[in-house]
C-alpha cells in the first residue's frame, strides 16, 4: 500500500484537542474583528475536531457514527468550502486556502509556539496578500487550519475554494453586519403609541433574505419555527417543522442546537437543565448564563435573534469520554 505521507503542519495540528482550540480562540479574541468572534466560536462547537480524530480512529467508522448518534451532514470533507458561510471573512477563502496549502506542501517544520501564534501567523500572510485589515482575516484562518485538521491535506487541496456568499452579503461592511445582528428593536420616535412591541424576527441565515420567521415576545424559538409552514426538507431532511430540525421539544434529543450569532442579550438564560443537556450531548460545556450555543426549544425571545443551524446533530458527549480519555497520538 502507498504510504501516506503526513506534513509538519498537520502533525503539528493532530497534537490539539477542541480545548486546545477553544483557549486559542479566547487568545485570539484581541485581534479579531467583532464581526468573527461569536461566528468563529460557533464553527468551533459546530465541527469539534474531537469527533473528527473519533471517527477516523474508529475501527467501524459506520458503528462509531450509530454510537453517537450521528445524524444529518456531519462529514465537513463534503462541506470544506460552505460551512463557514456564516463568518465575515468567508469572503477571504479562497486566499486564506491558498496561504495554508503553500505552508502544508512545503514540508517546513512549524515552530513550537502556542495555535494562536500560528493563526496569528498565517493571518498576517494572507491579509498582506489581499491589503486588508488583519483582523478580518483571524477568524476565517483558524477555520482553515480547523479543517484541515479535520479532513486531511488531499480532501482541503481538493475543492476549488470558492465562496457562496451572496454579493449583496459580500458588498456589506463588516460594522454593518455586526449592526445588523444587534439592530434595534424599538418601534421609532413615536413608537410608545404604539404600545410595547411583542412581535420580532428570528433569522438563520444572513445570506437570504427570506429565511427568517416572527417569533412573539417570550416565545420559545422552535415553538415560533414551527408556524414556518414552508418546506425544508429539500435541503435537510431533519426539518419536518420548520427550518430548525427538532424532534421533542423537550431537550431530549439534541436535534435543534443552534449557535446564537446576534441578539444574545435578548434571549433567555439557559436553565441548570439546558446546560446540563449540552453537556450530555457534547455540544458544549459550560456555566454561561448566555452560552453561544443554546437548545432553541429551550430558548425563548424577546427581541430579534440571529441564529446559526447546524447541518448535524448526536449525542457524541458519551462516546468522546470514552474513547479520547487517553493520552494524544498522532492520526
């Protein structure tokens, strides 16, 4: 059999776990443009490279996918050039592919400095080459060296690097966006006669127009998604109800996680409960009381919200105490 030959840069990247990434990010929060930084993290919980070293170490790969439940597009080979649609500097792919290709096909050795350093790195690059502002860049990058991570070198170099943003999404200014997510929610100058507003807008992707839905104030979102009558199921077979794929309504499935891109202080507190649910589904563990990624039949709305939906689901938390409790080893 051919051998396979594994770079410096991806050797250097297989000795980093999700955490390892999460730190980096934090790190990395300073440089970065407002626009990327819940974005950024959102892709992070979205596609762990947890459970991609999972399912490439597992010796039946279709029974580690039944383990974990594993459900809808959960293979980021088949997504390298869409799933970080959702970022600002998914504008900048095709730039930032090519600045991490050149480092991972040419054999150097990476210096032994912390992952941030390294996106920091890679950042500067690709910004000099495109004459813009570094910050816009960061996010994206970490995406990049993600991916990689993720899919290898053959499946990253492969795709055409293109992007699907929409030109009017591509033609806004990175402030215009983060403006948009946190746009005002009163009725104007003379909006008191009006009474106190109750009606809102719940949007999932930012590149369409029409993908949104009212949502009442204090409603909880799958409950406002489910008035969405239109149909999903072409794009993904997981929504019967709605854009948001859920199944029980209940935070017992795990099926309608969502990354909470804008509005996040005008949604709910997540209960004991919820984040004890998140945990149990390893989509992320933590005590915030507003975490970036959120149960949406748990989640209710008082204001307008700007949501990420995930193309997968599972319940990976079990599988991945289990299986990475040892120690790191390259793939």
């Amino acid at each position: 059999m051919p051998t396979i030959t594994v770079s410096p840069l991806e050797r250097y990247l297989h000795g980093h776990r999700h955490t390892d990434w999460l730190v980096a990010l934090s790190d990395l929060r300073a440089v970065m443009h407002e626009v990327d930084q819940r974005a950024t993290r959102i892709w992070c919980y979205q596609w762990p490279v947890d459970v991609a070293r999972a399912l490439a170490a597992a010796p039946d790969r279709d029974a580690a996918v039944r383990a974990m439940w594993l459900q809808g597009r959960f293979d980021l080979a088949e997504q390298v050039d869409t799933s970080h649609a959702f970022l600002y500097g998914h504008r900048f792919w095709s730039l930032v592919k090519q600045t991490v290709t050149e480092v991972a096909v040419s054999g150097d050795e990476v210096p032994a400095t912390g992952l941030h350093e390294l996106v920091r790195r890679m950042a500067d690059n690709a910004a000099a080459r495109a004459r813009m502002d570094v910050s816009l860049l960061v996010g994206i990058t970490a995406v990049a060296l993600m991916t990689l991570q993720h899919v290898g070198l053959e499946a990253f170099r492969k795709t055409r690097g293109q992007t699907t943003a929409p030109r009017g999404l591509l033609a806004s200014a990175p402030d215009q966006i983060v403006g948009a997510r946190e746009r005002d929610d009163a009725q104007g100058l003379f909006g008191f006669l009006r009474g106190i507003k109750t009606r809102f807008t719940v949007r999932f992707d930012e590149g369409r127009d029409e993908a949104c839905f009212p949502i009442f104030s204090g409603q909880h979102i799958t409950t406002a998604a489910l008035a969405d009558r239109r149909d999903y199921t072409a794009s993904d077979a997981r929504c019967h109800e709605g854009p948001i794929p859920v199944q029980c309504r209940a935070a017992s499935c795990g099926t309608c996680w969502v990354g909470v891109l804008g509005g996040n202080g005008k949604v709910s507190a997540a209960s004991a409960a919820e984040l004890s649910r998140l945990r149990e589904f390893g989509y992320i563990d933590t005590g915030d009381e507003r975490p970036v990624i959120r149960l949406a039949c748990q989640v209710q709305a008082y204001g307008n919200v700007t949501l990420v939906i995930p193309p997968w689901n599972g319940i990976v938390g079990p599988y991945l105490s289990r299986e990475l409790a040892s120690p790191l080893a390259p793939r």
